[in-house]
C-alpha cells in the first residue's frame, strides 16, 4: 500500500498521538515508521479486500432492485 507524504506525516502524528495519550510514552521516528509499515503490510490488504466484499454486496443488490425494477415494466396482457 502506497501513502502520499502527506498521508504518511498524518498517519505518524496519529501513531505519536496515541501512545501519547493511552499509554503515557513517546516515540520516535523510527518507531512510529515501523508500526506504520506493519500496519500497511498486514492490515491494508484485509480492509482493501472488506471493502471490495461491501462494493460487491452493494452492487449485487443494485442488480437485485434493477432485475424487480425491469419487470415491473412489462405490460399486462389480458
């Protein structure tokens, strides 16, 4: 997973900002470098792949009401 500067900046503030305040303890920079390049190795793939799942469902039931939205335009014939 590829983050611009900006995105990788925002992301070690966070990092710093949180073991800040929940755990009392500052980091460095390589500390927060690391926990950033761990967490994009092993958890960017499974978000990428849940949010490929709900695009997936979310299609799927567009498809759905599109199937029932077509027949309902057909005609009677008595």
């Amino acid at each position: 997973m590829k983050l611009s500067d900006e995105q990788k900046k925002q992301l070690a503030q966070e990092v710093r900002a949180f073991y800040l305040d929940v755990r009392g303890e500052e980091i460095g920079i390589i500390e927060e470098q690391q926990i950033i390049d761990l967490f994009c190795e092993y958890m960017a793939p499974i978000v990428y792949n849940r949010a490929l799942d709900d695009a997936q469902r979310f299609f799927k039931m567009q498809m759905d009401n599109l199937e029932a939205d077509f027949y309902l335009l057909y005609k009677n014939m008595r």
